[in-house]
C-alpha cells in the first residue's frame, strides 16, 4: 500500500472470478455471502452460498423470476412503479 502526502490511499486490488459458492469477496464471520464476478460486465451478490442479485451496466436483477419480494412491510422502494 502506498501512502502518499495528501493522505490519499492507492493501492490496486485484483480478485478472482469466483462464483456465489466461491465468493472472492465475503466476509470473515459470513464467508458465503458477498460479491463475486457473475458474467462479462456484471457483478453478482450471493447470501447463503447461493446467489441471489446480479448488477450490469443499465439493470438490478434477480437471480431468479418471481422468487423475491421488493421491500417489506417496514422497508419498501421508494418509487416502484
């Protein structure tokens, strides 16, 4: 890590591809939740070992049609339409 005068951090990490069951990126008491590469241009999220969540360019996907609920009873999107 190099730090440099004006207390700015620089430093380049690169991580495996990994998968929702090989997470790259995950948590030291979770270590089957995180983020993982899911495809070319995309980011996916993974709870439990599965995965749940994928992110590109233009859209925030499920992983699967129809399986989640938008929010909750207490913790709704604001503009859902």
């Amino acid at each position: 890590m190099l730090l440099l005068e004006d207390w700015s951090l620089v430093q380049l990490y690169k991580l495996i591809n990994g998968a929702a069951n090989n997470l790259p990126l995950r948590f030291d008491n979770d270590e089957d939740t995180g983020i993982y590469r899911r495809a070319s241009n995309q980011i996916g999220f993974a709870t439990a070992g599965g995965a749940r969540y994928g992110m590109s360019g233009n859209a925030f996907f499920p992983n699967q049609d129809n399986a989640d609920d938008l929010g909750g009873g207490s913790n709704r999107w604001d503009d859902v339409r």
